[in-house]
C-alpha cells in the first residue's frame, strides 16, 4: 500500500488536459492506497481570485472529483485552507527553499512576466508551499501532469534539505505520470499546453462543455495539410495532439490509432476523436449537476478536512519539533 497525494487548484474551469494528465489516475490508484485529494484554494490565491468566484469554484471542483470517480469511502476529500497545517509547514519551507532556485521555476517565470512590476510573493513561494501539502502525509506518489515535473524536484530537494539538516521527518515522494495524456496541448496552438486560464476558449475543452461545443472545438482543431493520420510530435504537433487524446482516451497504442485510420483522413478522425471525448464526459457532467447541489457534499468535505487534519498534524509536530518550534 501506497500514500497518494494530489491537488488542483480552483482557479478556473477544469480542461481535458486536467482530466487526463491528473484527475483520471486519481480514481485508478484508490483502490489499495492510502489517497488524499485536495482543492487547493490557498495556491490558487498565488494571483489575485474574485472571492465569490473561488468560493464557489473551490465547491464545484470538489464536485469534479466525485464526479469523475473519487470514492469519499476510499479517498480522503479535502479543501486545503481548512487543514492548517498546509500553511504552517509551507512557511517552515519557505524558509528552507533559496530565491534562487524558485525563480528558476519556469512556471513562476511564465506567470510572473505576465505581472510587470507587481508579481505577488506568493507566485515565487507556491513550490514550498506545494512541497508542504505532499510531505505533510508521508506521501509516496504525486499523480500529476508533465507540467508539474520541476515542482515536484524541488519537493523532493526540500524533503531532502529538511532530513539532512534537522533529521529524518519526511517520506521522499516520487513522481506518478500515467501513459497519454500527461501533457494535452492547446488545440489552436499544439506547442503550448492546455490550460484553465488560456484567453481563447476555443483552444480548451472544458470537462463540463456541451457535446455541440466539444465538436466545433475538435473540428477546427489546428492540424497540417497532409491529411494523414500519423504521430509526430516535431512536424505534425496538432494531430499528435489528438492522437494522443483519442490514444489515452480508448486505452490504444499510437500506431493501433495510425492503423485504424490509414487513409481516412482527417474528418473523420475528428469526429471519432470528439465522440470518445464527449462519452467520457457525460457520465462525469450528469454526476457532477447532482453533486454539487447536494448537501451531502459539504459532509464529505467536512469528514475529509477531518481525517487529513489528523494525519497532517502528526507530521507537522514531529517537523516543528526538529526544527525548534516547540516550548514544552
Ligand atoms: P493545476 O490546478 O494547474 O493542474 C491540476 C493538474 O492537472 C495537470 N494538468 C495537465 N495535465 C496534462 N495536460 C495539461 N494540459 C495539463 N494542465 C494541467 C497538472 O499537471 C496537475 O496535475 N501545482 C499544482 C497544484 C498543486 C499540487 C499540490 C499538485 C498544489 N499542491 C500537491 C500535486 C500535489 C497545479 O498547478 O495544478
């Protein structure tokens, strides 16, 4: 048996790029694993939210993750702001971590030149604070995307920092990527990842978009003009794009892909690829409408904030004390 941890921020609609490179492995891994999933609102407060708008974004997130499959019985559910420990061993972290090797983060970099003069501290501390939320439970595996690769480095670095300089405290967690999936690519833009917070909707399939919006979106989905089903990343981005959706979606191989659609071209492809898109989500949407109204969801969360506090306070004590942070 393994501990999992994982989270998603509520920052914005979930994509297909969540759904597949995190969301999906979340549910496989819970059976015979110690998981905890959390909405992580206090990373998503790394940029400035609508109080309302993440309120109850931090809500229909933990709907999402029913939705698609989490078991409340078998994984432990969960808001991080309501789990105090997060912040206080992230501070402990921050003090740990160099300037230097956070702003070498190219997710800080990237979020940063988008700020001019005004780059929220918080952007430059999000990795400590992330290393925190997985140390905090002893976590063997981070089932996340590519993108989080250089995150969870510098987790692993911190881990190791804290256990040389003040003792054996924290598990070193190791990265879970699955198979396809693990980075979707913009549609309009198959060199760029998908993403939440992408200004053109029509490059991000949302989990919950209509089946109408789910086709138009594929169909005018960046391709080339040879009209050949085949995978290549370098010259061929956008159809390697949709082959490796279609490829993680229907449990197939590339070259199984190539071979079904060897002289198809394009059209029809497009089609199967939307039709296996939208009869993932739909169960997951129809979940989801009955979810996020029900009362019952709050008593999930309130149970898991429960359960993850018990388990987070453990390890934050035995941190604190090595580290000095005690009295008596
Ligand atoms: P966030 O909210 O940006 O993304 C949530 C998860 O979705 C994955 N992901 C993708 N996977 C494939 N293709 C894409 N285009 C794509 N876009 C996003 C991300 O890799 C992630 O797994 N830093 C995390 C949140 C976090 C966290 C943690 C994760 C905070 N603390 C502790 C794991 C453990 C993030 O930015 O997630």
């Amino acid at each position: 048996m393994s501990i999992i941890f994982s989270g998603i921020q509520p920052s914005g609609n979930l994509t297909l790029g969540n759904y597949l490179g995190a969301l999906r492995n979340f549910s496989k891994i819970q059976d015979g694993n110690e998981c905890y999933y959390c909405v992580v609102n206090q990373h998503a407060i790394t940029v400035p939210q609508d109080p309302q708008l993440l309120h109850e974004r931090t809500r229909k997130l933990a709907a999402i993750y029913l939705a698609s499959g989490l078991d409340p019985e078998k994984s432990t559910l969960f808001v991080q702001s309501e789990v105090p420990e997060h912040a206080l061993l992230g501070w402990m972290m921050i003090t740990l971590s160099y300037v230097g090797e956070l702003e070498r983060m190219t997710q800080y970099k990237d979020k940063a030149s988008k700020r001019g003069d005004s780059i929220p501290a918080g952007l430059l501390t999000y990795p400590p604070l992330m290393a925190a939320d997985i140390l905090l439970y002893q976590t063997n595996f981070v089932p996340v995307g590519d993108d989080q690769k250089q995150h969870m480095e510098i987790t692993r670095n911190l881990a190791q920092r804290f256990n040389r300089f003040y003792g054996e405290v924290f598990t070193i967690p190791d990265i879970y990527l699955g198979q396809d999936g693990t980075r979707v690519m913009s549609l309009q833009e198959p060199t760029k990842k998908m993403s939440k917070s992408d200004d053109n909707t029509t490059a991000t399939i949302y989990l919950l978009d209509e089946p109408k919006a789910i086709e138009k979106k594929i169909k005018r989905a960046q391709t080339d003009s040879e009209n050949s089903v085949h995978y290549d990343k370098e010259n061929k981005p956008g159809i390697s794009n949709l082959i490796e959706i279609f490829s993680a979606l229907t449990d197939q191989t590339h070259e199984q892909v190539e071979a079904a659609y060897a002289g198809k071209g394009y059209g029809a492809f497009k089609k199967d690829v939307a039709d296996a898109i939208i009869s993932t989500l739909e169960p997951i949407q129809q979940r989801y409408r009955q979810l996020v109204g029900d009362p019952e969801l709050d008593a999930i969360l309130d149970k898991g904030a429960a359960k993850a506090h018990a388990k987070a306070s453990v390890t934050y004590e035995k941190a604190a004390k090595a580290m000095g942070l005690y009295r008596k």
